[in-house]
C-alpha cells in the first residue's frame, strides 16, 4: 500500500489567494482526519471524517477553513482567504475501523504551506 | 477536555544514554495511548501502543513504554539511544467517550549527539 498520500508537498502564496490541499487516505481505511502542526500551538486536530461524513469539526479555527470527503478515497482541505498565519505544516491521516475498536492513525507526509 | 502534558519540551542526550520522555493525561476513563515519532522532515509515525493488557509495552527500534494507570502516567522509554533517534516524541490519547479523537502532547525534541 502506498499509505496516506498528499499534496501537494509545499504550496507559498501570497495573502487573500484560495488554498486547496489534498488528501487520498489508505484504502479501506474509515476515518480521516485533518490536523495542523505549528511551533507554537503544536499538533492540532482539524476535523475528521467517517465513512465520509464530518463527525467533529470544533478544532475548525474559522469560517475561512473547509473541508469536503466527496467520496472514500478523497479529502480536500480549503483555506479561503489565505492569512500568513495559516502558515503551517498540514497533516492528513487515516485509520481503519477494526472490529469498533479503535485503532491507529496513519499519517500522510504532510503539506508545508506558507503564506505570504 | 482532556490534555496530554509532555514534561520536556527539548532533551539533548550522548549516545548510548538511557532515554525516558515523560507523559501525563487528564482523563480518568478508559484510554487509549500511543507514543508517535517524527525524525527531521518526515511524517508522525507509530512507536508503540497501549490499549490494554500488560502495562509494560514494547514498540520498534528498541522503545518501550510503561503504562501507570494511578499515576496517569505513559512514560516512554529506551535503555540506550542512538544518533539515529534525534526527533520529536509525541505522545497522544484517546479516549472511548471522545470517539476517535487524538489528543496529542506538545512534543519533545531529543537529539542525541554522536
């Protein structure tokens, strides 16, 4: 298996442009989950999918953050407008659903992304 | 809500030290831990895990941790490191009434000099 893959790897773009990052979790897995990782806040959960569907999405810092799960083998996480404090590294993972217990996430590479 | 503590936020070691990062959790509930690692550039990958049994859990490349419950404590542990395990240690939690969140520590970066 190829794991979680994103991308893109790194995205620069200037202040007021849309971002869109990108996700593809690991086949047959059921959750997937946005998390954001700076130096001063650490590693933050966005939101997370099951079966597509957002289940929680409190760690949403603002109304310019969206995130969609079309289908069970695509994410997309949106930033409209971009602020240079959403500079950050953006982790996807995903994680199998194992008999209702729960199990562990799988994280994809990440996507570093500044703004200037 | 629950919080993870990780008491150490930068640990410098020689090689072939003893290692122990320590880990602290505020729910009393059923939980779930895990340690994760990062080396420099890479992705969070697992170390180990605990969700029940023996306390006392083994992981890859040698790391173990200990799971005290009465101290809410998941300390992780390696009786001698190498060069090849500067990176940042995370320790997280979950636990069952929060659905599958993680909780995640602020992290702690060891580098171990050769």
């Amino acid at each position: 298996d190829a794991g979680v893959i994103q991308s893109p790897r790194h995205e620069v773009t200037e202040m007021g442009q849309e971002v869109t990052l990108r996700c593809k979790p690991i086949s047959g897995h059921d959750y997937l989950f946005w998390y954001r990782q700076t130096m001063m806040r650490g590693l933050e959960l966005l939101i997370y999918f099951n079966n597509n569907v957002p289940i929680d999405d409190s760690g949403m810092p603002e109304d310019r953050f969206s995130a969609k799960m079309p289908n069970a083998s695509f994410s997309t996480l949106k930033i409209q407008p971009s602020e240079p404090r959403d500079s950050a590294v953006y982790f996807c993972a995903s994680s199998p659903l194992a008999g209702g217990s729960y199990n562990e996430q799988f994280f994809g590479p990440g996507t570093r992304l500044t703004v200037l | 809500a629950q919080s993870v503590s990780q008491h150490n936020h930068h640990v410098i070691l020689s090689e072939a030290a003893s290692l122990e990062l320590g880990c602290n959790y505020s729910y009393g509930g059923t939980v779930n831990l895990f340690w994760y690692v990062q080396y420099p550039g890479q992705h969070l990958q697992l170390l180990l895990k605990y969700f029940s049994g023996d306390p006392l859990v083994k992981g890859i490349k040698g790391f173990e941790a200990e799971f005290i419950k009465s101290k809410f404590s998941f300390n992780l542990r390696k009786p001698s490191v190498q060069w090849s395990d500067t990176a940042e240690y995370f320790c997280a939690v979950n636990a069952r009434e929060y659905g599958n969140k993680l909780v995640f520590g602020a992290g702690t970066i060891l580098r171990v000099k050769s």
